[in-house]
C-alpha cells in the first residue's frame, strides 16, 4: 500500500495530521511551535512532495511545473512571515511575504489557463458556453461577498498596502471563476482532478473569510482558518504527484447530467444576484457579470439541441464520428447501397498501450488526435471514419471492390508510417488493418464489425498491415482470444521459464556470460518457443509485464550463480515499451540492489528500430543506465535500414552480428568481407562483438581469425534451461588454444 501511496505523501499525510491535531488541541491564539515551527515543517513537506513528483516524471507538464512554483512561492511567504513575526509579533504590511502569495496566485492562474486551453481546445460549443456561464455566474457571487473588502480598499490613498489589499480578492475572483470553468466542462471528471479542484477550493475559500475577517479585524494568526490554507497546499500538491504519474493522466468519462449541474448552479445565482440587485445596493461589476451568465445561459437555446445532438455523434477526444454515429450512418448507407459493392475497414494501431503506459495518457490522446486527422486527409469526403474507441478506428467505404478496399488500406498505412510528435517526442506507430466486404462478408454493420475484426487481428498476427475477412479467420479469432487469456494467466501463475545460451570467448574458449530467453511451460500444449507467443503479447499491451517477469527471473538466477562464484553476465531482450520509460533505469538498479548484484551483471539487448524511432529519448534513458554500470548491447545488428552514426552518438558497449550475416560465411565470400568489416568497425569504436548463428567449428574459426570477440549459436549450446546449463559448464573442459 505504500508503494501505491508513495513514501513523500504519506510523509505529507503525517506532518499535516499531526500540525492539524497540535493546533486544535492548542486552541485559539497564536503559538510559535504549533504555527510557526509545526506550519513549516508541514509545508516544507508539502513543496519537497511537489518537487520529488516532477522529478519521476518522464515528460512534466508545463502546468504541473507552474503548480509546483506556486506551492512552492506560497511556502515561502508563509516562511517569511513566520520568521519576521517572532521578534515582535507583528509584520509590517505589505511586506516580502506577500510577494510570494501574489506569485502564488500569479502562478497558479497560469498553470489552470494551461488545463484550459488544454481540454477546451477542441470542446464543442455546448461544453465552452457551460464553461463561460458557470465562470461568471460564480464571478458574480464571489463580487458580492468581497464587496466590504474591496470597499474598504477603495476608500484609502493609493499605495502598495492598498493595492496588494484589492489585489488577493480580485485574484480570488478570478480563480474561483476559472475553477468553476474547468468544473463545467465534460472533461472535469478526469482521474484525481478532484485533488486540485478541491485543494484550490479550500485555499480560495479561506482567503474570502481571511479578507472579510482583515476588513472587520476579527482575523488573528493561530485560528482553524491556517489548517485550511494547509490541508489546501497539500490537497494541491497531492494531485501534483498523481498526475505526474504515467498512470495517473487518465480520464473518467463524465455524464451528460453531471456537466449540467454547475451552469444551472450558476445560472440561478446569478438570478439571485440581480434579484439581490433590485432590493439593495450591489456593486456594478457584480452586476455586470450576473447579466452576462444570463446572456450566455439564454442566448445558445435556440440551437443548442442540434448541437447537443450532434456532441452525442462526436468522439470528444478527436472530433470524429464515434461508435453509436457510425454504426447509425452504416446502417442507413448499408440499406441504401442496394446490390453496389461497400468495404468496411477496422483499423489497429500496434502496441499503442505501450505509449500510454509508457508516456502516459495526455500523450496517448495527442497521438491519436494527429492519427485522426491523417486518416480524414486520406480518405474521399465520401468516405465514413469514426473512431470507435481507445485506439480503434473504422472507415466505411462508399463504393469499392476488394481490389480498391486493399489500396485504400495501403494507403492509410503509409500516411500513418510517418513520425508523429507528441509532448516534444518523436512516436512512430503502425496500423493492422481488417477488411470486410459488403454484401460477400455481411449485410449489416455488426456482422460486417465482427468479421473485420477477425480479419485485423489476423493482420496483426501475420504482420502483413492488413487483411481481408477470409471464412478460416473465424477459427483463428478463437483460438487467439484464448490464447490471450491463457497468456495473462501464464504471467499471473509463474508459468514463464528461461532458457539460456552461453557466450563463448574466441580468445580463450571461456563462457562468461549467456543470453536470457524466454519461453512459456503451457500446461496442455508442452513448451512453447517465443515466436509463439511474443507477437501475441505485443498486439495485447503485455509486453511490458512479461519483459518485467523476463527481467526478474534472469536476475535471480544471475545471483544464484554469483553466489557460487560464477559470475556470468546474462543479457535480457528490453521490449521497446520498456525502452520508451523513464523509470526503467531506476527500477533495475533497484532490482540489482535487492540481489545484490554488480551492475555489469547485467547486459541489456536493444534493437536498432528503437533506437532510430527516437534516438534523443534512447540516449537520456541508455546514459543513465550505462552510468550506472548496466552493460548495453545492439541486437541483430545490421538487419536495420539505419546510420550508423547512432554508434558513435549513443552509449553503447556491444553489437551483436545477425545470424544472416553469419551463417552464410562458410560459402560466400561477401559475407565474410562483410563480418570482417563490421568486426574492424565495432573495434575501431571500443566495442564489443559478438557473431550470432554460429554452427559449425569453420565458422568459429573464420570469426576467431578475424578478431571476434565472442559467439553464440547451436555449435557452442542450444538454449538449455538452467540446471542444464550448469551440468553443461561443469562436464566442458576447455578447448585448447589453436593457431588458426
């Protein structure tokens, strides 16, 4: 549960409890322990969880930055005030302390305009007018509470004093009128938002009794209003640390009766405050604003339905149809086709979970807003798109044979095989698309739905990018949704096992490290090889949690050997979901502290298509893991269409030559030029290498006189499984040394 809540927060909880408690238990009127020392302590903890949270974060929000500035300049004023209280027990206003909570607020207001262009960006007009109504009707409200205190500010000279004192209410004003804003539109029931919009209500709310105590002089430091502005700053900082989390960006989907509420909330008050108004004197600004809710409450009725209806056909996140609208739309172009030819195609995109668990959800939903939009330049203006949900998306096409329905695929697979940028990293994705045919496959959307849906995850199972319904594809949709399942039990259960393949050094014929490799002890099917079932695991978002199993696995049996004074290294294939996470360095350096292992213990087998996806995010999460002592080496080295300058860019101690490269050198002369080469370059840069497929004692005499360094392959040892290979090290003698 700690892990969950985080050691920073419960320290937060704590320090906050025990001030809370301390300063009830007190009582009314100032005491240096319990309001100054106690104060600082829990807002010191306050800032330092701020700042802990944004320094996880793989890619930190601007808003979250400014939030933390702000918790942070508010702490610091409180500071200050302490702190020049306690010689006199008086501060002289205005004073240094308020120029940290005007910054506060300052900040503040520019970390919320950031959420709201943010999640207003692209908001239908219902969503922006509900926004605008409930901003001002609580404008209104807030106008008349204040009214004694910016009263009493107006009528003395002007002078910083007077100025700050107009200031903190007319900053209230403001980020109560924001709050209400962001509350009103649909997109407010985000994951932990609450947090903010609560911590923001607290401190707001203490602020208008601390400005109405200031104006009657019944406000006196040391009094339950000082826990509020507290519990405020921690609530602030909590959803800080939650949102920073990968995990913690995602979002609830609101009601429609729920995003209601506050425009009606604030559409009444403002009837209050012109009613009000009528009877006594209010302030005009007050007034003002109460005229304009109802202005912008009245004026959108008169289209308002239409455009409410057409919110409910429209994906929030892209703009696009969304399911209930295409399946509508299908039906009646279906029925009107009458005996013309149609294609509904489903499309996938591959291993998109991976970013969302990787970069978080704010990057998942800009990714797929850019991959809405290329599809919709794509297609003819007649043509159908919607997305259907997460990463699914759907194209119906208005007239076209099987032939025109397999280009237009083709054609959305190259406009998404281009990069996309996302929060400042370059994503590349892939789309496995499913083909159906109307009439031949189905005669109506559902029918058409489910067999185009077979046919994707066929595609997506041949990595061919696309596939059209075949009758055969209904037993293979089968058996891959319970193959599917069996894997997640597999990952649950300890079902994976490891199987290891030495490294042998050409220089000494000595074993000094082997190669991870997993495979899956099915209880009914026997031992299955990874080709099995690695696609599967991609296409389903488990790749992440299976390359943690791998991870842990190899590194136990690691300390096992190392405890019996065999050091072998052990290399274990990253998937590129965990290569794309910041966290991954320190995770597995905590991973080697657990067993104490030494860092180099461990090598990390990369691809060369991740590293070209994003080389610049490749090398910040590399160089932190080759800092501290984990050994980084390229897989499959030379199958990959890339420069080769990443070799002298990223940190890197090891290729590894492909099998292709290597097999073929015992006829063909070209292949050995080329390993040969290869060899002289990895060495001419400090690297390591090693020759993959090696299975012949020829071959490993060619590598041997050409400087490699080490080989693995079927000639050395299949991959056995851990116990075997021990025997296997015990029972070798080694080779004697020839001059070749």
């Amino acid at each position: 549960m700690f892990r969950t809540i985080g050691l920073p927060v419960l320290a937060m909880a704590m320090a906050l409890f025990t001030y809370v408690v301390a300063r009830l238990l007190h009582g009314e009127g100032y005491h240096a322990a319990v309001d100054g020392w106690m104060s600082m302590v829990t807002e010191a903890v306050t800032v330092a969880v701020c700042w802990l949270a944004l320094r996880r974060s793989a890619a930190v929000p601007g808003e979250l930055v400014l939030a933390a500035l702000a918790v942070t300049a508010t702490a610091l004023g409180d500071a200050y005030y302490m702190l020049a209280r306690e010689p006199s027990g008086t501060v002289p206003a205005p004073s240094p302390a308020d120029v940290g909570y005007i910054l506060f607020y300052a900040l503040m207001l520019l970390a919320l305009a950031m959420v709201v262009v943010k999640r207003l960006r692209t908001a239908a007009w219902p969503v922006l007018l509900d926004s605008a109504v409930a901003a001002c009707g609580a404008a209104a409200v807030l106008a008349v509470l204040l009214e004694p205190v910016l009263d009493s500010a107006g009528g003395t000279p002007i002078s910083a004093g007077t100025v700050i004192a107009v200031a903190y209410p007319l900053f209230d004003l403001m980020l109560i009128a924001v709050i209400a804003a962001i509350i009103a539109s649909q997109r407010a029931s985000d994951k932990h938002w609450a947090y903010l919009v609560a911590g923001l209500l607290l401190f707001a709310a203490a602020d208008v009794v601390f400005a109405l105590g200031e104006a009657s002089g019944a406000y006196s430091v040391g009094s339950v209003l000082d826990l509020v502005w507290a519990t405020g700053l921690a609530l602030i900082a909590l959803w800080i640390d939650r949102a920073s989390r990968p995990e913690g960006q995602g979002r609830r989907r609101g009601r429609a009766h729920q995003a209601l509420v506050v425009p009606g909330l604030a559409t009444a008050a403002a009837l209050g405050v012109l009613l009000l108004g009528s009877q006594q004197h209010l302030p005009p600004y007050a007034l003002v604003l109460a005229s304009i809710t109802l202005v912008l409450a009245a004026v959108p009725m008169a289209f308002r339905h239409r455009l409410l209806r057409r919110l409910t056909r429209t994906d929030d996140l892209t703009g696009l149809l969304n399911r209930r609208a295409f399946n509508d739309d299908c039906t009646e172009r279906l029925a009107a086709a009458g005996k013309r030819n149609g294609a509904l195609l489903l499309l996938d995109l591959d291993r998109f979970k991976e970013i969302n668990d990787s970069l978080g959800h704010e990057a998942g939903d800009r990714l797929l807003v850019q991959v809405g939009a290329r599809l919709a330049r794509s297609l003819r203006p007649d043509d159908l798109l919607a997305r259907l949900g997460g990463d699914e998306f759907a194209v119906l096409l208005a007239d076209g044979d099987e032939d025109e329905a397999a280009a237009v695929a083709k054609k959305l697979r190259n406009a998404l095989a281009e990069s996309f940028t996302s929060g400042g990293i370059a994503l590349r994705t892939s789309v496995s698309i499913g083909v159906a045919l109307f009439p031949v496959h189905g005669k109506n959307v559902n029918t058409l739905l489910r067999k185009a849906d077979m046919a994707m995850y066929r595609a997506k199972t041949a990595r061919s990018g696309h596939h059209i319904y075949h009758h055969d594809d209904d037993r293979q949709g089968e058996l891959r949704l319970r193959t599917v399942q069996e894997l997640r039990t597999a990952l649950a259960s300890d079902q994976l096992i490891l199987h290891y393949q030495p490294q042998v050094d050409l220089a000494t014929d000595e074993i000094h490290g082997v190669e991870a490799l997993v495979r899956w002890d099915h209880p009914t099917r026997g031992v299955l090889a990874p080709a099995e079932f690695l696609g599967l695991a991609e296409e389903c978002g488990l790749m992440h949690d299976l390359t943690a199993v791998v991870l842990a696995k190899a590194l136990d049996q690691a300390a096992r050997w190392h405890a019996k004074h065999e050091p072998l290294t052990v290399a274990v294939n990253i998937s590129a979901s965990s290569l794309v996470d910041i966290g991954l360095p320190r995770r597995v350096g905590s991973m080697l502290r657990e067993r104490k292992l030494p860092a180099s213990a461990l090598v990390l087998e990369i691809t060369e298509d991740f590293l070209m996806a994003d080389r610049d995010r490749a090398r910040e999460i590399l160089t932190q893991l080759r800092e501290s002592g984990v050994q980084i080496a390229v897989d499959d080295f030379g199958t990959g269409y890339s420069s080769l300058a990443y070799l002298r860019e990223l940190p890197i101690d090891e290729l590894k030559l492909d099998r292709s490269f290597v097999q073929p050198m015992d006829t063909d002369p070209r292949a050995s030029a080329l390993v040969a080469s290869t060899i002289a370059l990895a060495h001419s840069l400090g690297l390591r290498i090693v020759a993959e497929g090696v299975e012949s004692q020829e071959t490993k005499d060619e590598l041997k006189a050409l400087g490699c360094d080490n080989a693995q392959g079927y000639f050395v040892s299949r991959p056995v499984g851990a116990a075997e290979l021990d025997r296997w090290l015990a029972a070798r003698p080694l080779e004697p040394v020839r001059q070749v």
